[in-house]
C-alpha cells in the first residue's frame, strides 16, 4: 500500500512507514496503529519486513569454473538505491567485472575453439591419408599372396605365409629370420670340412708336376 499509494523510489524507512500507518489510522482503514519502534527495531516484525521490502532481488549464477556468481535485478537496484551512489557503484562494479572477465573467457574459448578446429581437421586428413595407405597395403599383400601361391613350393609357401600372418604385428620379424637363414648359410659355406688348405692346393700341384 505504501509503494502504491505514496508512488515513491528507493528504500522504505522506519519513519515513513510509521506516517503511512498513522493516515491510514486516521483515515479509519486500520484498526490499531503501530508504534515507530514496531517499524524502527530490528527485533520487530515491521523493521524485519522492511528490510525485506529493501533487499534487493538477486538471481544466483554459476560460471563455467564452478563459481557461484549473484547477479542483482538492475531494476530493482537502480530504483532502490538511486538516492546513495556509493551503495548503487558498490552493487554495479561487481556486475561490471562479471561482464568483463565473461567477455574475456568467451574470446579466450573461440580462440581454442578455432585451435581445436584446425587440429581436428588435421587428425581427419591424417586419418584419411592412414587409411588410403593402408588399402594400398592391404591390395599389395593380397596380390603378394596370390603369387606365393601360384609361384612357390610348398616350403616357401608355409614360411611365406607365416610372414604375412604377422607382418603387422612385427614387421621386422621376417627380416631378422631372413638374416639369420642368410648367416647359417654363410656359416656352412665357410665350414672347416668344407675349407682346403692353400699347402694341401700346393702339395697336389707338386705331386702332379712330379708324376
């Protein structure tokens, strides 16, 4: 009744309600009046509804960090408030650095959001070349295949498919076995029983110019 009828801005005081209830008392639209310490009090019902009446309305956020943010009804604040400008500058600066520091944190995530952009286009490219090889790959070892199993004896054939089997999981395996076969090879070529001596060559070439 009091904002309605008084049409004033600002906050209510002790003072002003205790006019209002005296006129209305006058006026006979209230049965009883209250006294000014019924409005002036904090223990009392009237100051307790009239701190109420000031409070500002506020709506509680949380940012994208976790924190929880009280964001004032400006509306509000700005009529409640208009006559103090140190309480109105001490409830807007706040709100002025939640604007700054949400403007800042947007431009700062378009700028990962292009980073990561760039970077996932990159992965796709990387991807799809890995892909185009591994065709390339897996036509090379079918047609590998296919000639081993035209070509080859059957021995050939069993350690050529044993290769291939895991070529993908050890692609050195089947270079180390063939480096191995190679040196035992070589290795028998060279064995003592297998070596003449250059005085055993000297010795047949004497007795065969004697005879």
């Amino acid at each position: 009744m009091f904002k309605a009828e008084r049409k004033t801005s600002g906050l209510i005081k002790p003072m002003e309600m205790f006019k209002f209830t005296e006129e209305l008392y006058n006026q006979g639209r209230i049965p009883s009046l209250p006294s000014y310490e019924f409005w002036k009090k904090k223990d009392r019902l009237g100051r307790q509804l009239i701190e109420q009446r000031n409070r500002i309305d506020t709506v509680k956020l949380t940012n994208s960090e976790g924190k929880e943010i009280t964001i004032p009804n400006v509306t509000d604040l700005v009529e409640k408030k208009h006559k103090n400008k140190e309480e109105l500058l001490e409830a807007l600066v706040p709100l002025e650095n939640h604007l700054r520091n949400s403007i800042n944190r947007e431009i700062n995530l378009k700028e990962k959001v292009a980073s990561l952009e760039v970077e996932i286009s990159n992965i796709k490219l990387s991807k799809k070349e890995l892909l185009s090889e591994k065709e390339e790959l897996q036509n090379l070892v079918f047609e590998l295949y296919r000639m081993i199993m035209k070509e080859y004896k059957s021995e050939t054939k069993e350690f050529a498919l044993s290769a291939l089997q895991n070529v993908f999981k050890n692609p050195l395996e089947i270079l180390m076995h063939t480096q191995e076969k190679s040196d035992n090879d070589s290795n028998q070529m060279f064995n003592e029983e297998n070596i003449v001596s250059i005085e055993s060559k000297k010795s047949f070439k004497n007795k065969f110019r004697a005879e």
